[in-house]
C-alpha cells in the first residue's frame, strides 16, 4: 500500500470539554440574540396573563352572543307586529267583503291575507269567490293554482 502524502491528512485533536463550551456560546440561541424574549415568553406563560386571557375570550364570546339574540329578539317582535297587523287587516276585509258582495278585488285580498295568515282553506274558498265574479281575474289564478300545488 502506497502512503498518502503528508499534506493530504488531518490532524486528530482531542476537544476537552471547555472548547465544546466555547463552540457552543459562538452561535448564540434565539433567547441570547433577542434578550427581551425570556421575559415575554416568561409572561406569556404566567397562570395569572392565561387566565386574563381566557376571562376576556369568553367575555368576548357572551357579548357577540347577546348581541345575537338581541337582533333574533327584534326580528321575532318584526314578524309578531306584522302578523299582527295582517290579522287587523284580514279583519277588515272580511267585514267589507260581507258588506259589498261581489268585490272582486276584495276577494282576492282576503285570499292573499288568508294565504299569508297560513290559513289554506279559505285562501282557497275567497281565491274561487273572485275566480267567479270574474273568470279572466289573472292574480286570483295565480294563487289559486299555487295554493293547489302546495296540498
């Protein structure tokens, strides 16, 4: 076997502890490089900032939750108002419907609030009652024939 010349080979040295010591300090962790980062990470994990954390998530969570079901509460009140006026209003054209027999338009009014109120079989009776005061009355076939599709 041939040698290989001098020049091509490494020294061997042994490191003692204190130059691996030495290595290590020369590439700093992210903790030397930024001082203040003890610090922050030190506070972010105190049981006191966790707990003020999570206090203040969830009083967040029951403010937006309020604020829900105030908005669904004044929809629900919305839609009782209205009904409530679509009963006043079928009321009424009921009285004047069975005062001015004949009325075409009023008829089909009461269809439509009938309709609306939920109440099917009367939307359907008041629907036919226009339909015969006038058989070529376009709207009161509209209704009559969306009624019928939905029994």
């Amino acid at each position: 076997m041939k040698k290989k010349p001098e020049k091509f080979h490494k020294k061997k040295t042994i490191e003692t502890t204190s130059q691996k010591k030495d290595n290590k300090q020369k590439l700093p962790g992210i903790s030397l490089r930024i001082p203040e980062f003890k610090n922050i990470y030190r506070f972010l994990l105190k049981p006191a900032f966790l707990m003020n954390f999570l206090a203040g998530f969830i009083a967040v969570a029951i403010i937006l939750t309020g604020m829900s079901v105030k908005t669904h509460h004044d929809e629900l009140q919305k839609m009782r108002n209205s009904r409530d006026e679509v009963k006043k209003e079928y009321a009424y054209w009921k009285s004047v419907v069975s005062t001015h027999d004949g009325y075409r338009d009023g008829y089909f009014r009461l269809a439509t609030l009938a309709y609306r109120l939920g109440i099917t079989g009367e939307a359907r009776i008041y629907a036919k009652k226009a339909l015969v005061v006038d058989p070529m009355f376009l709207p009161a076939k509209t209704l009559n024939e969306k009624i019928g599709e939905e029994n």
